[in-house]
C-alpha cells in the first residue's frame, strides 16, 4: 500500500504539491488527473524517490520513502516500474535490449536463460515478439509504449508507475495499451497507478481517481463519483457547460449512477403522466462496462412539479433549475 499524509514539495518558492493526501490500495488501477502543471508528474516522482519532497510523508508498505538510506531507496525503486510520456527508449539498442536495460543497470546478465526467459515473455506479453531486432526508429508511438511497458515490468516490479502512458496515441492504440494494463494488473497482481488528462484512461481502467488542481488535492473518489455529478473544478476541467440549456421552462437534470437501462424510466414517465418534454442533453459513459451518466430535461412550468415527484419517487437523483 502507498500512504501519502500531508506532502508538500516545493521547486525554490513555488509550491508544486500543496498537503496532499491520498491511499493507494494493493492490486488497484490508480488515476491521478488534472491540468498541466497540477503537480500530477511530481507526485509520481516523489513516490518513487526520484524527487524529494519538504513536508508530509511517504509510506510505501509502511516505510517511508524520505528516510530510506542509498541502498533502501535504490532497493524500492527497483519494486516499481516507471513507465516515462516520452519512452526513453535507447536508440542505440534494439527491442530486445531496451526491455534488458534495468537488468544491466542491476547487475543481472540479461542473456543468463532465466533472464533471458523474462525479457522474451514479457516482449511476448507485450505483442512485440516479430520485433526483437527492431530499434525505437522502426516502431510506431504505440509500440514504443510497449516497450517502455516490457522494459518497466523486467525486474518483476509490486509497482506500476505510469506517466501520460497513452499520450499521443490514436484511439485505438490508446484501447489498445489499456487493455494491455489491465492483463498486467490481473496476470502479475501488481499496483498501477497512472498519471493522465486523458478522461477515457480514467473510466476504463482506474478504480479510483484523485483530481489536483493548483498543486491541491481537490477531490478523491470512484471515476463515475467524479464524472457521473462533477463538482465545478472538475466540470470545468471537463468542459461541461450548461450555456446552451433553454431559458423557458424548467431544466431538470436526471442522474443514472446504476445503469443506464434506468433511462427507460424517462419514455416511461411520458406515458404515465402524459407530458410532453425536450431532450436537451445527454452524457452517457462507459465506466469499466457499465453504462452511467445524466440526462438533462426540459419541462414547462405546469408538468415540473408531478415530474419531479415522479423521477423522486423513482429513486432518481435529479438536479433542477439549472
């Protein structure tokens, strides 16, 4: 588990991570989002030790990562693999060597059978075995991040540390890798936790999510708790606007935590009561296989009262006078 109480860390005078706290749970797919120079990619690094910080605390199985000594910090930091947004990739060094690379750093002979067993697995996992010889400048962007994935994973990290790990690839790619880490999760038991400001990363793989906005924890909670009702640092973060809504009648908001086979109960409501409304907006999301999201609705005046009693008594959650 990774346990962060109060971390501040400052670059000079400018506060970078301001009393942030957080948990990481064992096995778990992790998210950390927010806006370019939130402090997300710092967090990351300081959980690692490749950057200290000035206040609070660190506690990677109930060790704290600013006490360790030389040899504690570089023993940890072999238990979690960092996945880096621009690869690193050696161009120098083929497929096969690149995913070697912290076995060398280690001391390990990657060509010893045992070793050599691992990287070929892993190149294997990865879907990269018709590449081995192949060098960075004959992949594309999607086969570069395998490999930095391959590469992350030799020395049988606890740990998964990810940055940006599907920026700059297409969608499918992006599906692609995230299926990917998925299979790692499950098949090695390991910790991911992935630093994003791409959303679908968010709600297709990451079983919880924090939000940082300004070096600050803003919010922490399930993806659909963050997204589903978003409070307005993350509605703006989002782009979500209510500026198109109508200016007559009554706008009422309907929210399907759930699934969005609920969203029956709307033609359904029209039949009972025998109203008459507009459709004016809906986000429906796939949030790790289940269907969630809102509807927004507008009503007169006259049918907001029976349909607001409805959609409650439903057990809808529902917004009005937006």
């Amino acid at each position: 588990m990774i346990e962060i109480r109060h971390l501040t860390k400052r670059f000079g005078d400018l506060t970078v991570l301001d009393d942030v706290s957080l948990t990481i749970h064992d096995g778990e797919i992790y998210g950390i989002i927010g806006q370019s120079g939130a402090g997300k990619s710092t967090l990351l690094r300081c959980i690692n030790g490749l950057e200290p910080y000035q206040g609070g605390s660190i506690t990677v199985d109930g060790r704290e990562v600013a006490a360790l000594g030389t040899q504690e910090l570089h023993a940890l930091q072999k238990t979690m693999g960092m996945i880096f947004q621009n690869f690193n990739l050696l161009s120098r060094l083929n497929v096969y060597d690149n995913v070697a690379l912290p076995m060398r750093f280690a001391g390990l002979n990657p060509r010893q059978p045992e070793n050599k067993k691992r990287i070929l697995e892993l190149i294997d996992l990865v879907g990269l075995s018709d590449k081995l010889k192949a060098r960075p400048s004959d992949l594309s962007g999607g086969q570069m991040k395998r490999v930095a994935i391959a590469r992350a994973l030799v020395l049988k990290p606890r740990f998964l540390l990810c940055d940006e790990a599907t920026s700059a690839l297409d969608p499918r790619i992006t599906q692609g890798i995230l299926s990917l880490l998925n299979t790692i999760r499950d098949e090695m038991n390991i910790t991911i936790v992935v630093v994003t400001h791409q959303m679908e990363v968010v709600k297709q793989i990451c079983e919880r999510v924090s939000f940082l906005k300004n070096s600050r924890l803003i919010q922490e909670g399930l993806p659909e708790e963050l997204f589903v009702m978003p409070n307005e640092d993350i509605r703006a973060f989002l782009g979500k606007t209510d500026e198109n809504l109508p200016q007559h009648g009554r706008n009422i908001r309907v929210y399907f935590m759930d699934n969005a086979s609920e969203a029956n109960l709307i033609s359904h409501m029209a039949r009972v009561l025998n109203v008459d409304f507009s459709i004016c907006r809906a986000d429906m999301e796939d949030f790790r296989g289940k269907m969630m999201g809102s509807m927004t609705l507008n009503v007169t005046e006259a049918d907001a009262p029976r349909v607001l009693e409805y959609l409650k008594n439903a057990g809808c959650v529902v917004e009005e006078g937006i």
